[in-house]
C-alpha cells in the first residue's frame, strides 16, 4: 500500500473540506470516518482519499496500490482543492510515505 499526505494551510478548512467531498463524491461517494464527523473518504478508480478538516488546515491522506495510482489520487484532490481555493493561493505538496509492503 502506498500512502501519502498534505497539509494544506487554510482558515477555510472545513468549507473547502464540504466543497471538496461534495464535488468528487457526485462520481466517486462519501463514506464517514469513524471517530471524525466532518471528515469524509472517498473511492475512486485509483485509490482512495481521507479529507480531514482542521481550525488551521485541512488534512489530505491519498492511498492507492501502487506509484503511478497514488500520483493519480494525489493529482485528483490536489487539483480540485487548489482550483477551488485559487484566490487564497491553496497549495497542496504530497509527502509520501515508505510502501508498507517495503
């Protein structure tokens, strides 16, 4: 399994988080996380993705079965995020972890 994650800096957080979850899960669904009641996972063709909002960030955790699926989850949420928070400059920068299977 291959895992990564970005924290995005926003005092917007669990508005973008809403926007975010709202949008991609039209196509891919929202499932609750436990223990966390505003944060949401998504299923998509590649992986998935854990959207966690924060007082002063938002939390993004992609994980697929391998490299070139992961950079697609990474691309997806990235993307999304950064065009919906275009006017307050959001920056997503994924931090991957070691392969678990390593």
């Amino acid at each position: 399994m291959f895992i990564s994650t970005a924290v995005v800096s926003t005092d917007a957080a669990a508005r973008y988080a809403k926007q975010l979850l709202a949008h991609l899960g039209r196509k891919a669904g929202v499932e609750p996380v436990d223990g966390d009641p505003d944060a949401g996972r998504l299923t998509l063709s590649a992986g998935t993705a854990i959207v966690r909002p924060r007082a002063d960030h938002l939390l993004l955790e992609a994980r697929a079965d391998d490299a070139e699926s992961l950079a697609l989850v990474e691309d997806v949420l990235g993307r999304h995020l950064e065009r919906f928070g275009a006017r307050r400059e959001l920056t997503v920068s994924w931090q991957r972890d070691a392969p678990a299977d390593a």
